[in-house]
C-alpha cells in the first residue's frame, strides 16, 4: 500500500470515526461516560484535520466524508454506544497500522501513537485489550 494509499485509507477512517461518536456522544450525553466520548470525538476530529492536510502535502486529493456510516446495529441503550466506540477505535487502529506499515523513519512516530491511542481507548470502552490491535488475525 502507498503512503498516499494509507493516508486515504486513514482519513476515511476518521471521517467514520467522527460521525460514530457523534452518535456515541448523543446516547451518552448525561451519563458518566459522556466525557470520554466528548474526548474521543474531539480527538478524530483533530487526527481529520491533521490527515486531510497530510494528504494534500503527499499530492492526494482528500476523500470527503460519506453522508452516513454503517454502525454496525442499533446504537439505543449505553452499552451499545460503548460497543460502538470500542469498535470505532479498534478500525481506526486498523488504518493506522497501515499508515505505520506504508511510512518511513520518523513519520512513523504519529501514525504509532494514534495506534497505541486508538488501542487504549477500544480496551476502555470494551473492557478488555485486543492482543494485536490494527491486525488482523490469521488462522493457523
């Protein structure tokens, strides 16, 4: 995967991960977890930024968000918003990966410390760590 590839693959991933907690966000408004979904929202919405520009720096052209996303089931009660920003973080993780794999030397650092970020936040919202966060798993 090329560099401008993963950047892509990344921003779209972001983009998903805005309007997922902005769902995230409105089911946990009032409760205890409301916070942390504030700090995952603003977080994608920064990494967004961050991407759109390093896209156009590679000579991409930046991908627009969708006008909805796939969330994957009904998002109604509190641990379905839980579920979904689990899920929110272990698929940017995925995407990061990726942009590790496709960078160079110290442009790596970043992309890395999102994967370890989003790796975090997923274990805080499920309740358990994934073993390889951003890989996927191959059978035997």
């Amino acid at each position: 995967m090329s560099l401008v590839d993963a950047l892509q693959a990344a921003l779209a991933g972001e983009h998903a991960a805005v309007y997922g907690y902005g769902v995230v966000g409105g089911r946990l408004e009032g409760t205890a977890q409301a916070a942390r979904a504030r700090s995952g929202f603003d977080t994608h919405r920064v990494r967004r930024t961050t991407l759109r520009g390093l896209v156009s720096a590679a000579g991409g052209e930046p991908v627009v968000a969708q006008p909805a996303y796939d969330l994957g089931g009904p998002v109604v009660t509190t641990a379905q918003a839980a579920g979904l920003a689990a899920r929110i973080e272990l698929a940017v993780a995925a995407a990061f990966a990726d942009l590790v794999a496709a960078s160079q030397g110290t442009e790596r650092t970043v992309p890395a410390a999102w994967l370890t970020d989003a790796a975090v936040r997923a274990a805080g919202w499920s309740g358990s760590p994934a073993a390889f966060p951003g890989l996927t798993e191959r059978a035997g």
